[in-house]
C-alpha cells in the first residue's frame, strides 16, 4: 500500500517535516489521529484554506483520523502569522457565529465518519493567568520565541504581547490534542511552522522526548506567473455560496491558466496518476478545449457544493456562450450574470426603443436603439426582437424579477425588475 508522505509527495503537497522516517514508520504501522486548525475570525473559508484542507482530507481516505480545530480560544486572541498589523479583537457573539457556519462547512467537506471537530476554547478558557504562566509560560524561553519566523517578521513594526503568545496557546492545544484525543500529528501551512515545532517541542518538554508526535506543513501556493494562489479579480473565493456563488466557484478553476492546471489537477483533486497524465497530453493537444480545466472545476466544485451545483455552473456557462438563456431558473440567473452590467427598471411594460433607451439606458440614442432592433443585434429573454413595435414586458419571465439583454455576441445586460432606476 501506498503511503501517504508519497502520495502527497507526488502532488505537490509536502513542504517541511519535523522527522519523515519517524512519521513514515508511524503511519504506515496504524492510522493516525492528525489535525489542522483554523481561527474563527470570518463567516467563511475561502480555498486558499483548502489547501491544508486537502492534505487532511487525503488522510482521511487513507484511513487516518483527521481533527480540525475551530479556534474558539485562538481565535479571540489573533495568530500573528502573514501579517505586518495587528488583528481587530472580534467580539465573543461574532466569534461564536463564525464558529458555527465554519463547523457547518467543514462537516460538508469531510463528513461525518472517522472525523471530528473540536473547539478549543473549551480547555483554553478554563486557564487561569497564573496557570498558564507557571505551567507554561516558564517552559518559553523568550529568545526562542523571538526566533521564531512568525515573530520576527512582525518585529520591525511591533507587535503585541497578546500575539506574541499566540504560539504558546497553540502549542497547548497540541498538548491537549495529544493527551486526550489521541492525536500524534499537526499539519500546516508553511508559516504555521514555528508554532507547529513549537507545540512539539512543549510536548516533550512535558511529557518526555519519547512522546511520538510530529509536525509536516504545505508549500506556499503560487501560480506560474509568482503570485499567490486563491484571489480572483474579485477578491476572495469563498466557500460559502451566498458569498461566491457556485457558477462563480466553478468559473475560477476552470478559468486557470494552462501552465497551472497540472499542479492544480494534482493538489485539489482525488484523480489518479494516469488520469491527470491523461488531462495534461490532452490540454498540451487541443489547449483550445481546456479539458483540464474543465474537470479541474467540476471535481473541486462538486467537492466543496456538490454533484448538483456543477450541473447548474456548467448550465449557466452554456447559456452564456449560446445566448439561450430562457431555460435558466432565476437562481441561475442571479448567479450567473453578476460580472454583468447591472441597470434597474419598473414592472411596467414598454415599447422596446423606450425601454432600452429612456428606462434602461442600454442605448444611447433611439436611433441606435432602432438601427440595433432592426438588425437583429437585440435579444430579449433569449430571443432575438427585430420588431420596432415590440412591447417588453419585465415580468414575463425568471419570476418576474429579471430581465436579460444580449447586444450583439457578447455584451450582455442584466435588467432588475421592480427597482427604483
């Protein structure tokens, strides 16, 4: 059977160890309580977050026991690393609501079965400043800390004595994850290696150099060109659908550059060797059919939102390359036509050079708008008006709420009914 390190070798995936043959023997002689953490401070992951993620979900298939940490304690302190300002302390009602739409999203991603979620504000908040000073604080030296690459990038600019103590919270939560929920391994980003070696380093401290615990973290992601993984041109991807929508979710993988694909098809998907080999000869023979980005976007998209949301993405894509837009729902329209133009226009009906001229300023002149009309380069609804006496009514079609314009191939309009202009 394989192992993992070599499984996740081959993707790309492994960054930094803290003893591979150690960890290599161990998880090849039993399947391993492993865990990752993630701080509540927003309403959602974005996949810049899947990247750990998927390392910990490829455990899981191999039969080992992943934990994920929703840092309910952590979190309401503020982790230092990637950043050169301090965090805004969120309030404990903001936290507590962040903590459940994460757990909500990391129970869709993993499921139920041989995983578990953990807060740690449950044994953090029961420390006493007394306690956690004799018991812990004396096992830190400060020089050590002060080494540490998450610390000494902020140390130029400053940086409090509530974030300094970041690595000591977390290190206590690998502490506690290894007494009592039988967990050997944490797993990383690439700037989470100083609280990982951190947190190993107080378990032997505590419980003895023979305490069999380890720590691996992911590379830093990039793209070819050198920038980071996980922006659009929109900002974050998220993994909530209300704040990037699926159709928008799919858009963003299927939409990577060639030079990308391979590494991606690798990281974030649960293909096999031969089959990305496969996607890549294909993509390298007829670039112009983006095959790989096209399975790219449907496997990670029916990962995170489900099989049915990819039926939907690739219903909306079609429609915008063909025009046929009168079969989409208007769920599919709100997701769908958001990069659009955007204008407003009341439910009553009007004359089409009217309409597109006085009410939705689509137009810029009724000469224009009746040259367009006559020669066809105007679709209403998915259907091509060529009559200047045509009436468009707003509410004949997607509930009563939208209306869509095409002019010309390309430039599409989306018209909201019912909405002060």
């Amino acid at each position: 059977m394989t192992n993992i390190l070599d499984e996740l070798a081959w993707r790309g995936a492994l960054n930094q160890l803290t003893d591979e043959a150690g960890l290599r023997k161990l998880t090849t002689e039993k399947h391993v309580g492993i865990y990752v953490g993630t701080d509540p401070t927003g309403d959602s992951l974005h996949v810049g977050h899947l990247i750990p993620f998927m390392m910990l979900k490829r455990f899981q298939l191999m039969g080992h026991k992943p934990v994920i940490v929703i840092g309910g304690g952590t979190g309401s302190i503020g982790d230092p690393s990637g950043r050169n300002s301090e965090r805004v302390l969120q309030t404990m009602a903001t936290i507590d609501q962040n903590k459940k739409k994460l757990t909500a999203q990391m129970e869709r991603l993993f499921g139920t079965d041989n995983f578990r979620i953990v807060d740690n504000y449950s044994w953090l908040s029961k420390l006493s400043m007394l306690d956690f000073l004799r018991d812990y604080g004396k096992l830190f030296p400060v020089n050590q800390m002060l080494a540490k690459e998450v610390v000494a990038s902020r140390l130029k600019d400053g940086i409090s004595y509530t974030e300094f103590t970041y690595q000591i919270l977390q290190s206590i939560d690998f502490l506690h994850l290894y007494q009592h929920e039988d967990v050997q391994v944490q797993l990383g980003g690439a700037d989470q290696w100083g609280n990982i070696t951190a947190g190993i380093d107080l378990i032997h401290k505590v419980l003895g150099a023979d305490a069999e615990v380890y720590g691996l973290t992911n590379p830093l992601m990039l793209k070819s060109d050198g920038t980071k993984f996980g922006k659009s041109a929109g900002g974050a991807v998220y993994l909530d659908p209300e704040k990037t929508s699926p159709y928008e979710f799919y858009q963003f993988w299927f939409n990577q550059d060639d030079a990308d694909v391979e590494k991606f098809l690798k990281f974030f998907t649960f293909l096999s060797q031969a089959d990305i080999a496969d996607l890549v000869a294909a993509t390298k023979a007829h670039p112009e059919r983006r095959e790989a980005q096209r399975r790219l976007a449907q496997e990670v998209t029916t990962f995170v939102h489900g099989p049915a949301a990819v039926t939907q993405a690739e219903a909306i894509t079609a429609a915008l390359f063909s025009g046929e837009v009168q079969d989409l729902t208007a769920a599919e329209i709100e997701q769908g036509f958001k990069q659009f133009p955007t204008v407003t226009a009341p439910r009553a009906p009007e004359n089409i050079v009217t309409w597109l001229v006085d009410t939705t300023g689509i137009e810029s002149s009724r000469r224009q708008a009746r040259e367009d009309v006559q020669n066809g380069a105007i679709t209403i609804n998915g259907t091509k008006q060529r009559d200047l006496e045509f009436t468009v009514d707003p509410t004949a079609m997607f509930d009563g709420r939208f209306v869509i314009v095409r002019r010309g191939k390309k430039k599409y309009f989306l018209v909201r009914v019912g909405e002060s202009a």
